[in-house]
C-alpha cells in the first residue's frame, strides 16, 4: 500500500463518518464512567457514614458500590463491543475492501 491509498481512505467520508460514529459513544461514555469513578472516590473519602451503612451482614454500600465499578466495566465492554458490530464494524469493513480492493 502507498501513502497515497491510505491518504485518501483517511480523507473519504466514510473514514469521517467512522471516527464521527466512534466519538460519539466513546466520549460521553467515558465520562460518564469518570464521573461514577470520581462519585465513589469522594464518597469513599469524604462520606465514611454513609458509606458505612451495613445492608446486610458484614455488607456495606461501600462494598456494594466498590463492586458496581467492576459490573460497570463489564456492562460498558458489552454494550461497546454490541455498538462496535453494528455501527462500526460495517463502515470499518466497506473502509477496508476499499483500501485493499481498490475502491472495486
């Protein structure tokens, strides 16, 4: 491949549209997962009482939202790899064919 080919792959509108539809979920999820992050590191610091609170036995909020942050990792990788086969995938491939095909 040349530098020309992947130039121009770089600069079709499909390549724009791809970086658009990736932009769009990966930022504002991002964020939102700071955000949380952030969220439970200030309560764990700031908010000992409440986060001392026992629901059930020996288990307290701040377990239960220190273990929500590994569900939320789990539950974020699926629903990006869901968004990625369908609105990714398709453009990425058409991409791809395109480069390797010459555009054919």
């Amino acid at each position: 491949m040349d530098a020309e080919t992947w130039a121009a792959a770089q600069s079709s509108p499909e390549f724009a549209q791809l970086r658009k539809r990736l932009r769009n979920f990966v930022f504002p999820v991002s964020a939102l997962f700071l955000v949380w992050y952030l969220v439970y590191v200030l309560l764990a610091d700031y908010a000992h009482g409440f986060m001392s609170i026992k629901l059930v036995g020996n288990i307290n909020v701040g377990l239960v939202l220190g273990l929500l942050q590994f569900v939320s990792t789990f539950v974020i990788t699926t629903w990006y790899v869901r968004y990625a086969n369908k609105n990714l995938d398709p453009v990425a491939e058409q991409i791809r064919d395109n480069v390797e095909g010459g555009g054919k």
